[in-house]
C-alpha cells in the first residue's frame, strides 16, 4: 500500500487519495447524529487506546472516528523516508528543526490540511485525540488541525512512572522535544504532570490536566456491583519483561518456574499466565519461558488447568482470582483495589543498591506480599489459599496508592473527560 499511495501522491492524484482516507481508511462509528449536542472526534492509532476509547464512543455524546497506525505510518514515511524514531520526534518537536525537515514538512501539511478540510466539512470535528505523545505519526495531524482550529488532545497511556529511574528517564526524553503545539493533554496522576512541566515540554500549565484512567470506571463497577466470581478457582501471574536491564533475568525464571508447579501441585486451582501482547511482540518471551522449564522436564500439554493468555481481560482475570501475582505493572494496583492478596517476587537479588530506584511503589510495599526467594513465594502462595483477607488500614493504603497513579475510585473518570471536552468545544 506504501507504494500504491506514493504513486497516487507523485502524479498529483492528492483528491483520490484523499476520498480513499475519508471513505475507506477512517472508520465510522455507527450512530445517528445528535447535531449540536454531540462531540465529534478523530482518534489517532486507534490500536493505542486500551479501551479508553471505546468507553467514550458508548456515550451518545460522543461520535467518534478512527484511523488506524498503519495507514498514519504509510503516510509519514512517504513525505519523511525512514529515520529512527527518536530523531523523528526531536525534529517533530523542535521550536527549530532542521530545514531539509522543514521542507518535507511544508510538502507535507499542505496535503494534510486537505485532508483534514474535506473530515471537518463532512463530519464537523472537533477534536483530534492521540494516545501518547510519542507517536510520531500523529504529530503532523494534530499540528495541521490546529491551524484549522481543531484542537489536538491527547489522552496519554503512559504514566505509571512509579519509580526513580523511569520518571528521571522519561522526564529527560521529554527535555529533548522541546515543545508540544497541541492544546491539551490529559494524564492520570500529579506525577505524569509534574514530569511534563519540569521537563519543559509543556510550558503553559492550562494545557495538561490531571483527570484519572477511564477504563478503571468499569473495574469499579464490577467490585461496587459484587461481580466477583463465585467459584474464585483461579491464580493469576501477570507476566513480565524476561529480559531487560532493569531486573536480573533469574527473578523471571523463578517466577514461572514457581508458577508451573504450583499449578502441577494443584489440579482444582486454573493458573493463568497472562504475558502483555507488547511483551510477545517485542521480546523472545515464549523461548524464555519455556527455557526457564527446562530444569524441572515438565510437559505443560499434561497441565491442563495452565493457561497462557495474552488475549485475557485482566478485569476479568482479576475478579476471578484468589490471589495474583505481578511485578512493575498497573495490574499490581488493580488486583490491589478489588481486596485481594497480591504477590509481588521482589527476590533478594533485586535487593540492591543497583535495583533501588527501579521497583514500582516502592513507599507501599507493606501493602503487598514481597517474598525475597523462590521458595518463599511458593510458601505465600500456598498460605493465601488459607488466608486471603486484607486488613482494612492495609486496605485504605491500597486505595491510596491507587488513587496516586490511576485517579478517583468512583466510577466517574469517563464522565469527566466527557465534561472536559464539552467545555473545550466551546
């Protein structure tokens, strides 16, 4: 398709590509138009979003639009060439990038501001919303509906920097960017907008808000409602990068190991091994697993109440769980929320000044269960199939750090962002 489009857009065939966009490439949500009262929006990569999107378009105030990162990418790859993505976002947000880039540009926007023109006439936007700010190819599109005074929003998935490392990290990235040209940026906690504003990336503090993580509203629903499962029969880990330079490979190795043969150990308990997609895609996680086996000559086809799920709801997950176990995720505070035991493999060899400031939530380990060995895991896991009950002032603590990273607890952050980009369309 690359090609295909580059051939349309070399011989000056802009308005075909263009009816191709808008009539085949952008994808409509299906509703009847509620004139005024509705909020019209383009999502960018709409592949990002984690639900928070969906959540949104199933209120009849919102009518939305999606476009997926493949066509965003083609597109910025015709005009760009190929670069790598750190150089590409220096540039994107430069206040002054080079001017071979600021050519390609020009070339660029001017067909965009076609583009997005022909939406605004035929499906009056309002907004156009990323959910990051690092994707580059959104870049150019929001920048363009600027200048046709459609604001850019972005709603940013990003922002459990619940350690040293990666705030300092992150916070350093964003120095290199300079600048963000959209109007608003909404996050989760006070940290992620302590981060923009002390990185200087975002210099008016009227352009990003602190406003909660939409797709925990059904989370709360689920525990407000007493949706648990009643039979409760199921384990959950939550798995984790198997290689990286932020833990030592063998807490990943342990981990599993421990997990398939508490799940050997006990036939009636379903296990569920739950690896994040991104995880699969950009790591080699299932020859790690499978290594990290090989010790103990286990045949996983005999285990049949071990599951590997990727696909899985971690909600869903998570309310049918006794315990769960996970390590430097936002699922270790969802788990927490619902009243469960969560097991956190923070292992003696992580127990260095090396691995300080990389463990998540490192003010409320006491709220979690924080075994220092392999075998001192296997033992907390057999004691919370006895003992599951949470105490209430460990419990308040629970909602507390919750609270710190993803938002009110009160089922009413979709409502917010709804209230928000009223206000905003105004």
């Amino acid at each position: 398709m690359f090609h295909f489009f580059k051939i349309l857009l070399d011989v000056n065939l802009s308005k075909l590509v263009i009816f191709i966009i808008k009539n085949f490439l952008i994808k409509k949500q299906k509703r009847t138009v509620l004139e005024n009262k509705q909020i019209n929006i383009l999502f960018l990569t709409i592949e990002k979003f984690r639900k928070d999107h969906e959540l949104l378009s199933k209120d009849n105030r919102i009518n939305s639009l999606t476009i997926s990162e493949v066509w965003l990418n083609i597109f910025f790859k015709i005009y760009y060439g190929k670069e790598k993505i750190e150089r590409v976002m220096r540039k994107s947000y430069s206040v002054n990038p080079p001017s071979f880039y600021l050519r390609k540009r020009e070339k660029y926007h001017l067909f965009l501001d076609k583009v997005i023109k022909s939406l605004i006439k035929e499906y009056k936007l309002d907004f156009i919303v990323s959910a990051d700010v690092r994707y580059y190819s959104n870049v150019d599109w929001g920048m363009v509906a600027e200048k046709n005074n459609i604001k850019w929003i972005v709603f940013h998935r990003e922002n459990l920097y619940a350690c040293k490392e990666i705030y300092e990290k992150v916070k350093k990235r964003h120095m290199y960017w300079k600048n963000f040209p959209g109007s608003k940026i909404f996050v989760h906690n006070k940290l992620t907008k302590n981060m923009f504003l002390e990185s200087s990336f975002i210099r008016d503090k009227k352009k990003i808000k602190v406003i909660g993580c939409k797709r925990m509203d059904n989370l709360y629903k689920k525990i407000k409602d007493n949706n648990f499962s009643t039979t409760r029969d199921s384990v959950t880990l939550f798995s984790f990068r198997p290689k990286c330079t932020r833990f030592p490979e063998s807490v990943f190795d342990e981990t599993h190991k421990k997990v398939v043969l508490f799940a050997i150990e006990n036939p009636k308990i379903n296990v569920v091994i739950k690896p994040k997609i991104e995880i699969i895609k950009k790591t080699d996680w299932y020859d790690s697993f499978f290594k990290c086996l090989k010790g103990i000559s286990v045949d996983l086809k005999s285990i049949k109440n071990l599951s590997i799920s990727p696909f899985a709801d971690p909600h869903e997950l998570i309310m049918r769980s006794l315990f769960t176990v996970g390590l430097n995720s936002s699922v270790v505070l969802e788990s927490a929320i619902t009243g469960i035991p969560v097991i956190i493999p923070y292992f003696n060899e992580m127990r260095t000044r090396k691995y300080k400031n990389k463990i998540y939530f490192r003010d409320y380990l006491d709220c979690f269960d924080t075994p220092k060995s392999s075998d001192e895991f296997m033992k907390i896991m057999y004691l919370r199939l006895k003992k599951r009950n949470i105490s209430k002032k460990i419990q308040n603590r629970r909602v507390e750090i919750f609270e710190n990273y993803m938002g009110k607890f009160d089922g009413l952050n979709t409502e917010r962002y709804i209230s928000e980009l009223s206000l905003l369309k105004i």
